[in-house]
C-alpha cells in the first residue's frame, strides 16, 4: 500500500506517527538519498569485494555522489577490518567448492546411470546415450565458472598489500567515521542489549544466538541514533540485511524501517529514519541522482541481500565416520604441537631487551602463542559441532558458519592432499592403548615431566614411571591432556608414577 497524503510535514495527520505501519512513497526515499544523512552498513562495504569490477565500480561512484552526506559508525569499520579479507577468500573460495560440489553430483550420477545400464543390459551406445549429456553439462558450467573466475581482479595478495577497495573507502570515508564507545559505555550497553534483545526489542534481537558479535547491529543502531542526535539530521540506512528486526514485514511484504526505529529515532533525536536494501538504494538513486545503474548491478544487489537471508540455516557434512576420527585426531595432534613448540620457545633465553636477539625471540614466542590459540580454538569448535548418527559407517556435521565450514573443509582438502603411503595421517589416527599411541603420548610428555619409562600399556591406559616431576609444566599437561583426550592421575608414595586414561 502506497499513500502520498501530504499535510504540513509532508504526510497527512491521520498518518504522522504511524510510520512503518504503510509503505512511504519512492518520492520520500528519492528525496532521502538527495537530502538525508546516509549510513552504509558492513555488508554493503563488504559487497565490494564480492561484485564484479563492474558493479563495484558503479556503487563507488554512486556513493561519490553522495559523498558529503556519507557516514559510517565506528562499529560498522570494526566489523569491515574484521572481515574483508574473509569476504574476498569466501567469494574466490566459491570457484574451487561450486565445481568441486557439481563433480560430486554428476559422478554420483554417472555412477547411477552406470547401474541402471548395467541392470537393463543397454549396449555401449545407449549407455553413452545417458551419460554424454551429463558429462558435456559439467563440462559446460566448469568453463562459465572458470570464465567468472578468469574476470575477478581480486586476489588475497592484493588485498593484503594493496587494497583498492580499501583505499576507494578510505578516500570516500575521511572525516565521516564515527568513533568507538568508551570501556564504561560499552560495558552499560552490552546490559542494554540483553534486555533488548530478550524483549525483542529491535535491532539486534535476531542475532542474539550468534557466537561473535551478537550485539552488533544494535551498536551500530545507537551510534547511529547518537549521531543523528547531534547533527540533527534526518538518516537513510543502506543495508544488505533483510531480518525483520531492521524491516517491518505484513504478510510477507515489507514495508519499510521498524515502526519502533522510527519511533525511536524521532523520539531521542527528533529526526526521519529511512532504511533502503542496496538493490533498492541502487534503483532509486537512478531517479534521484541520475546515477549510472546497469541491471546486472542491480540484480548483483539483489543477489546479495538472498544470500544475506539464506545465510542463516547450517551448513551440513556428511563423511565417513572414521574420516571424522581421523581429522579430530589430526586436530588433536596439531594442537599438541603447537603448545610444544610454545613452550619450547618460552623455555629459551630471550636475551637483553633492547637486542635483536631479544626482538626475535620475543616476537617467535608471540607467534607461537598465536598459532598455539588458533589451533584450540579450532579443535574446540570442531568438538562442539553437532552430530548425527546417519547409521551404518556415516554421520552429518552440522556447521553454523562459513568460517567453520571452511576449517572442516581445509581438514578434508589437506587430508586428500597426503598420499595414502604417507604415515603422517595414519600414524596421527593411531587408536588408544596402542603402542604407538604410548609413544607419541611419552614423547609430547617428555619436555615437561623429564625421563619416562613406560611400565604399563592396556586397552584403555598407559602408566609412566618420571624421574622428577619437580620441574613439571601442569599447564602444559592440562593442554596435552586436551589434545589427547586423557585424563591424568599421579599415584605412588612419592607421586612419580601418573597413568593417562583414555576418555571413553
């Protein structure tokens, strides 16, 4: 429903206060993009890593035009250099996962058509009938991809170094950045958006189950409503979202900004609230700045705000059970050998301060502790993820994000990649009470309890007998303890024995 009533604010009475309960009119969000403070969300600026040249182009130059108006909260920065490398490596990631997923669909066909010709007892030409068509077809879309692939001038290295999009934001950006909450603020806000988001009060509610950065929209919200506050201007949020705690939505149509942002920001910074999706802002600014809009932008636009919506549900693995055993195993071992060589480096003399020596060492033991964290947290998260018995020898893994599914897909890439007559996978697979097991376990116990000698192996332990354990590292223990899945117990008059039992 479109209603155009205008009274002395430019809408009629009956209307005024009621807003985001009807749809505005495409000439007050026209007169919005050519009047109103524009705020551009993170996913907007993360969609310029994401577009063609083309399209990214054209929505750098539309924003040009708008530059004197333009302004982004500090949160909406924090989340960009957070994320823009991983945006870049999720879309070149893309032309590796897609034909590699569309090889598994047609070798699974291929397979059953193999079965059906055999069955039927079809010759050699009719089977070839069957399979040609499958073959070409795959044959066809690997090359399209490879074409897209071939026209992207994007690449980690270059964004890494030498960032265009960074440098076209920092130039449209100078001097229109919001700045950061104190501590003090932060924590009282952090409060602020649990009982929001537990009354469901928008924005922020919808991500309140996430795991990093739930209370994200909201401090972009409050930024923007303290901004708003001071200038006294009237605000247009850009944004590639689609949830219903930014979008009012009746009957599955929506119909504009939450009634209760508008209420919100009318109240405390007696200014308008517009909010448009990009695809929108795109078509719009057409009309209203006579912008240079193609359709493959616009549908570009439109594509990223489906894929912003259908980002939520989990993403699913299905693998061979020991296959999963297997790279758990191997995430077990990684992490044991970080801490290792942690420890290993904290162990050593760093030398004067001051000293080259001491800047290395220091530096190398910084370096250590970061891939050491790392590789926790990955064995954690991996631990955590939900799993489904499928029956027989497979299961399904179900992932929440991208970047989890990215480090279950890096484990299977790097599992592929190890020939089969390597021992590096299988020996990591070594199952517990096994000897070989016993002797990994002595060896990454050694440098922090000195000498063992293994008095007692069995199915589901091993007991050690250590020379000192005066100089014993029970940080490190507890870690190695993790990356096992053991639980240790001294025993003996004089504590020097210890057994580690296999968690069952």
């Amino acid at each position: 429903m479109e209603i155009d009533a205008e009274g002395d604010r430019g809408i009629s009475s009956f209307l005024d206060g009621f807003e985001g309960l009807w749809r505005r009119p495409p000439e007050h969000y026209r007169n919005a993009i050519q009047t109103y403070t524009i705020v551009i969300d993170t996913n907007v600026l993360l969609d310029l890593y994401r577009f063609t040249p083309k399209a990214r182009h054209e929505l750098l130059d539309l924003l040009r035009k708008v530059k004197d108006r333009l302004w982004v909260p500090h949160q909406v920065a924090k989340e960009y250099f957070s994320r823009r490398v991983d945006a870049l490596k999720d879309q070149i990631d893309l032309y590796d996962s897609i034909p590699r997923e569309l090889k598994s669909l047609h070798d699974r066909a291929i397979t059953h058509v193999n079965t059906f010709a055999r069955r039927c007892s079809l010759s050699e030409k009719d089977k070839k009938a069957l399979t040609d068509p499958l073959k070409k077809a795959l044959a066809d879309v690997t090359e399209e991809i490879d074409k897209h692939r071939a026209s992207l001038d994007l690449t980690l290295a270059k964004v890494a170094s030498d960032d265009p999009v960074l440098k076209a934001l920092a130039e449209l950006l100078d001097g229109r950045t919001g700045g950061p909450f104190s501590p003090e603020e932060e924590k009282k806000l952090l409060e602020a958006y649990a009982e929001r988001s537990a009354a469901k009060i928008p924005p922020g509610y919808k991500d309140s189950g996430k795991s990093e950065n739930p209370h994200g929209d909201f401090f972009v919200w409050e930024q923007m409503v303290r901004h708003s506050s001071e200038k006294t201007t009237p605000v247009l949020f850009i944004t590639s979202d689609v949830k219903e705690d930014w979008f009012q939505k009746t009957a599955g149509i929506t119909v504009g900004a939450r009634s209760e942002l508008i209420a919100e920001m009318r109240d405390r910074a007696q200014v308008d609230f517009l909010t448009l999706q990009l695809s929108n802002f795109l078509r719009e600014s057409k009309e209203a700045l006579g912008a240079k809009v193609s359709e493959d932008t616009y549908e570009a636009a439109k594509n990223a705000s489906r894929e912003t919506a259908t980002s939520v549900p989990p993403i699913t693995f299905t693998m061979d059970r020991d296959l999963y055993a297997t790279l758990l195993r191997h995430l077990k071992d990684r992490t044991n050998q970080a801490l290792t060589e942690l420890k290993i480096a904290e162990s050593q003399d760093v030398g004067q301060r001051g000293t080259i020596d001491h800047a290395v060492q220091t530096g190398l033991i910084s370096q250590k502790r970061i891939t050491f964290e790392h590789s926790m947290g990955e064995l954690e998260t991996v631990e955590a993820l939900p799993i489904t018995e499928l029956g027989g020898k497979f299961l399904e893994i179900s992932v929440a994000d991208k970047k989890t599914a990215r480090i279950i897909e890096n484990l299977v890439r790097e599992y592929q990649r190890v020939p089969k007559s390597s021992a590096s996978f299988e020996d990591r697979g070594a199952p517990k009470g096994s000897a070989l097991w016993a002797e990994r376990l002595k060896k990454s116990l050694a440098p922090y309890v000195g000498s063992l000698t293994l008095k007692a192996i069995s199915d589901h332990s091993v007991t050690f007998e250590a020379d000192d354990i005066s100089q014993m590292d029970t940080d490190a223990i507890r870690g190695l303890a993790k990356s096992f899945d053991i639980d240790i117990h001294m025993s003996g008059a004089d504590g020097l024995q210890f057994t580690a039992w296999a968690r069952r």
